[in-house]
C-alpha cells in the first residue's frame, strides 16, 4: 500500500481569479498540480484523479486571502519546494502563502470572517454607516437562502450576524463581520450582502468582500 502525507495548503484568491468558480478552482487546481511535478497522491481505479479537498467553498466574486486546500502526497519534500513549485504555475490571481501538515479536522470549521467595503456614490460614508447601525438594530434582517430540500427560503439571519468592527476609511465604511461556516449551519458571505443591499436603503450601494479568516468553534484560526 502507497504511503501518503497529508498537506494543508493556504491560499489567496484575488484579482480576476475571484471570478473562478468553484468547479473550475477544482479544475486549475489539478492541472497546476500536474504541471508542478509534485509528488501527488492519485485516486485508485479506473480513471485515477489527483486527491484534492476544499474545506470550505467561497462564493462567486469573493476575494479571499485564507483558502484551504487538501492533499496528499507519496513522498515528503520540504514545504517552500512544494511553495515554489505550485506558485510557479498558477495563474494571476491564485497564490499560496503557505504550507504545512493540517492540525485541524474540517468537522472543526465554524465561522468565517469577513472583510465588507460598503461605497457609495450618492451618499456620504457616515450616512452609509448609519444606514447600517439602523439595519443592525432591527429585531429581523431576512435574507434569502439556498435549502436541499426547499429551494430558496427566507431565513432570519440576524441571530448569526457578528459584527468584529466599524471603521470609516477613504474607499468607504469598512466591516469586519464573523458569519457561522459549521457543517450545521452555513451563512455565505452573498446572503449577508443581499441583506445589505436590501434593508440598508443607500442608492448605488456597492458591496465588495473579503474573507480573511476561517476559524473554528473556539475562536482559534483553522490550520
């Protein structure tokens, strides 16, 4: 039996490359792989396939600078080889920042935290910021949700919003919000911007996002 060693890959995600969707992420993943000369662990069978494991999707448009990939591999090598060698074939925009064997389980995720620029064009970023507070203090922010069994459904996530900070900066107000990622209960970082969008009642709101941390339960960072 082959033995294999686990890698955790982190990864950023910016540029044109936030427009990758996830099946394709998958796709120039593997190829990249192929491309690097790194010892990868194959699937078994008919039509073996390149071992990979993306904890935790990021939505379309996102740009992210924590992403988490899964592999293994038949032979160990020091890890800024593997850095090299994988960073060398990517294209613009996909990036690794590190390596290293994993110490977390992905059961571990909870929450994801993210960046948030609020701008507007029409408004002034202490009004965009106000309009915010005033969403914040309603006892109901409903947003819609994709559900396995019923579609898309209407769902309260106030409960689950945790806003970290507030700041007003020169390309906006910026938020720094923590969103629940567990296997239980997952709220992605759209859901959150649809919400924003419709209860904060600023024209020519514009919403860009960044996810900066994936943490688990106790708060600790997902290694």
């Amino acid at each position: 039996m082959t033995e294999k060693f686990e890698v955790r890959g982190v990864f950023e995600k910016k540029g044109r490359a936030v427009f990758i969707s996830h099946l394709d992420l998958f796709r120039t993943m593997q190829r990249a792989m192929k491309r690097s000369g790194l010892p990868v662990w194959y699937s078994e069978g008919f039509n073996p396939r390149i071992y990979l494991n993306f904890p935790l999707a990021l939505a379309l448009g996102v740009e992210s600078s924590c992403e988490i990939m899964d592999f293994e591999i038949v032979k160990q090598m020091p890890y800024d080889e593997m850095l090299t060698a994988i960073n060398n074939v990517l294209p613009e925009g996909l990036h690794f920042v590190s390596m290293s064997a994993p110490l977390s389980k992905n059961k571990e995720i909870a929450f994801s935290e993210y960046e948030f620029t609020l701008f507007s064009d029409t408004s002034s970023p202490k009004a965009v910021l106000e309009s915010f507070e005033k969403m914040m203090s309603l006892d109901k922010i409903e947003s819609e949700k994709h559900s396995k069994k019923k579609g898309m459904i209407l769902i309260d996530i106030k409960p689950n919003i945790d806003v970290v900070s507030t700041s007003i900066a020169e390309n906006g107000v910026v938020l720094t919000v923590r969103l629940p990622a567990g296997q239980e209960l997952n709220i992605n970082s759209n859901v959150f911007g649809e919400a924003l969008q419709r209860y904060c009642g600023i024209d020519n709101l514009t919403v860009s996002t960044k996810r900066t941390k994936i943490l688990k339960n106790n708060g600790e960072l997902f290694v």
